[in-house]
C-alpha cells in the first residue's frame, strides 16, 4: 500500500494569533478547510473576510477542491469563516462534538450574515454536527474526528 501523506499548510491570523489550515491530498487534490478565521475590525465593529480569502485564493491557486470545512471547537478569540467559506466552495461545514453546554453558545458563532436585511441569518443544523468517532476522508486514508476537550 501506498505511503498517504496529507500536505499541511497553515494560515496565521495574526490579529488573534490563531492558526487555520489546508489539509490536502496531493494525489487527489481534494482538501479540508480546519478553523478559518473570520475577521473582527475593532474600529469599525464590522467583520471581514480577508483572511479568509487568503485560505480561498491557496486552495483555487492549487487546484484543490474544497470537501469539508471543519471547526475543531467553539473560538473565543474569533469568529468562525465556516458559513462564508461554505458559500464560496458549496462545501458542507462540520463542527467537532461539543460539551452540551457549549453547544447553544457556539451555535451563535456559526450564523452567517444575512445577503441582505430581507433574508435570515443560517446555522448549520443539528445533524451536520459530527459525532465522536465520526470519520470523514480526503483519499483512501480517512480521519476520524474527535471533540476537543477544554
């Protein structure tokens, strides 16, 4: 059998000093998304999406396709690019199990910004959670996705 090595590549936001990552196989081109950060201008009190663009300009300028976007756990530092990355690469979004009383204040984290004053704000629904033990691949080598613990 074949050696499967993912390429890692990390992006630093350096407003918060968190990092996200592509994660890609080079023989498939397919990758995931993990923790992208979505902007929060102080002085504006607006969010952007610069950093997240960032992620999205490496993965079109190396032919990757985007299979899942996932956030390892609920973010105090930052918002979560999930729901606009999503939009951008129509890739499902996925948060790793949480503690119950975690869940109703991360949810808060995964609404997006309505297109206009008309249209609702989205969340990702109860079933797009992934469970402990729950696996997801971007090859023949899947991963199993496991919840963080705080």
């Amino acid at each position: 059998m074949a050696d499967i090595r993912p390429v890692v590549t990390g992006f630093c936001d350096e407003e918060t000093n968190s990092i996200a990552y592509v994660v890609a196989d080079p023989a498939t081109k397919r990758c995931a998304l993990i923790d992208p950060v979505l902007n929060f201008d102080r002085a504006c009190r607006g969010i952007h999406t610069q950093f997240a663009e960032q992620m999205a300009a490496f993965v079109r300028d190396h032919g990757l396709v985007v299979e899942w976007i996932l956030d390892t756990h609920p973010h105090a530092d930052h918002f979560s690019a999930a729901p606009y990355l999503k939009e951008v690469f129509g890739a499902p979004t996925f948060q790793a199990a949480t503690p119950a009383r975690s869940t109703a204040a991360s949810a808060k984290s995964y609404r997006s910004r309505p297109k206009s004053a008309s249209s609702p704000a989205t969340t990702i629904s109860p079933a797009a959670a992934r469970r402990d033990g729950s696996r997801r691949s971007l090859s023949s080598a899947s991963t199993t996705l496991m919840p963080m613990t705080v």
